[in-house]
C-alpha cells in the first residue's frame, strides 16, 4: 500500500513532526516530504494530518 520512504513520512508525523524536521531527518528537500503526505493522504483516503495520525495510532505504528 505505502511505499517505503511513505511509511517513514508517516512514522515521523505520527511522532509529532513537522515538514521541516521530517525533510531533514530523511534528507530530502521540504517539497519532497510535503509530496510524500500528500500521497500518504491520497492513499488512505484521509483529509488532515490529525486523521493520518489516528490512521497510525490504529495500525500500531506509534503509542499513544
């Protein structure tokens, strides 16, 4: 369903981060990981970066 470098994106806003941070941690520029959301968003079928995050809570990526 994600691709691999989706599911990092995922992982790092499920832990809270930004753009910004998540671009520098993976090493690719801002548009890129904005890029990456988009489609992760797309995919799933979900509006806003809060329901990514449930979607991941519920999938057991991250603790709540």
């Amino acid at each position: 369903m994600l691709s691999r470098r989706e599911g990092q994106v995922l992982q790092l806003i499920a832990e809270g981060k930004s753009i910004r941070p998540i671009a520098t941690l993976l090493g690719i520029a801002d548009k890129t990981a904005e890029h990456h959301r988009e489609h992760i968003r797309r995919k799933l079928g979900v509006r806003t970066t809060a329901h990514l995050v449930r979607w991941a809570i519920r999938m057991e990526l991250v603790v709540p």
